[in-house]
C-alpha cells in the first residue's frame, strides 16, 4: 500500500515500509516536563510463537529433527534446575541463571540470620550481549502499528464493562493479562480499570490472590 504526501510541484509516492520489528505507542501515568504524559514503546501484541512453531522453523531451517529441541530444552531444564537447587551460577552460550534468594523477614545483623529465613525467589536470568548481538543479524529497523490509543478505549466504560462480562460469561474469571490482550490497554491499565470495579458502594468484582496475580470474579 501507498500514502501521498504533496510538495509545491507535485504528488510523490511514499512507500509504506514493510519489514522491520512492529512496535506500539503508548502512554504512562507519567507526566513529562510538558505536563502531558510520557510515552513508551513496546513490540507490538500478540507477537507470540510456541514450541511447535519454533520445533516447525528448526526442522525447516537448520535441518533439526522434529521434537529434538524440545528434548535438547527439556534436558537442560532438568540438569540446571538441579544444580540451581545447590547454588551453582550457570553461563551458558545463551546467557547465566543463577538462583535468586531473599529473607522471609529484615534483619540487620548477620548472626540472626536462620537457615528457615532464607526464600528462593527464583531465577535471575542475565543474557549479557549474546541476544543484541543475535538479533541485529536479522533487524531491519522498525515500523509503527497503529495501536489504539489508551485514552480513547477507557474513555467508553460501557464497552468495557460488556467486554469484561463477556470474559467472565466464558472463563469465570478475568485477570490483568486476559483484559489487557481483549481490549488492546496496557497491563497497567487493564489492573487499574479492573481494581476500580472493585471499589465503591456497588462494586462488580471481587479480586482474590493467586499467585503472583490476582482475578477477579463477578460478585
């Protein structure tokens, strides 16, 4: 597809660029020095593959057998999960994992510290350079999707309070993530609209932890 753009002579075509990473605009609760809100770019949504997609691309590409890199993937899995669970920091050509551990409780003196204390948090991943460098093989530059603008989807509450019951009519539940995918918003926004209908003398759901996220029911 083509767009004009005039000069004072003539009509010239501007070509559309149609290869580069996709990205999204879009606002933060931020205030800038103009007073109006900073904003932030992000790939664009629903960019998402899945093992079979990519065990289809290695098989087609690099010549790889179906399923063996989901073996390759699931015997590391196992083997760093072990040696993670002794304290090991593993480097790797596609980056480091190191365990990640907290205190359940603040202390400042060291002798106070209890083997009981101590949490895994989880799993620090650190990539170093080998991503960057492994993507700028392939990057083209980048190109705008013209996402909607988040102003303008929560400025029609009734449509999105019928998109948020349409969710709970199916699934039962709704969460931040799901929200935020139906209806193009931000997670930041998605949790904020959800919390809002929590409040107040008539509230619509009812939020309950789970995990490291929270759903929300229809009261």
């Amino acid at each position: 597809m083509c767009t004009f753009a005039a000069d004072t002579k003539k009509l010239k075509y501007m070509p559309r660029k149609e290869s580069g990473m996709w990205y999204e605009v879009h606002r933060t609760p931020v205030k800038g020095e103009d007073g109006q809100n900073i904003v932030y770019v992000r790939p664009k949504s629903g960019m998402k593959l899945n093992m079979k997609q990519l065990e289809d691309y290695c098989e087609r590409m690099n010549y790889l057998r179906y399923g063996e890199l989901s073996r390759v993937m699931d015997a590391f899995v196992r083997a760093a999960g072990r040696f993670l669970a002794e304290g090991y920091r593993i480097d790797t050509p596609i980056g480091s994992f190191a365990p990640k551990l907290s205190l359940a409780k603040q202390l400042t003196d060291a002798d106070q510290v209890k083997d009981r204390d101590v949490r895994l948090e989880g799993v620090e991943y650190n990539p170093g350079k080998f991503w960057e460098r492994e993507i700028m093989k392939w990057l083209d530059g980048f190109r705008r999707y013209h996402n909607p603008d988040t102003k303008e989807i929560l400025a029609d509450k009734d449509k999105l309070e019928l998109t948020m019951r349409d969710c709970l009519q199916r699934n039962g539940y709704i969460t931040a993530s799901m929200f935020a995918q139906i209806t193009g918003l931000t997670i930041y926004s998605a949790r904020k609209q959800l919390q809002e209908w929590t409040k107040g003398d008539n509230p619509k759901l009812l939020m309950t932890p789970r995990g490291k996220e929270h759903i929300y029911t229809e009261i």
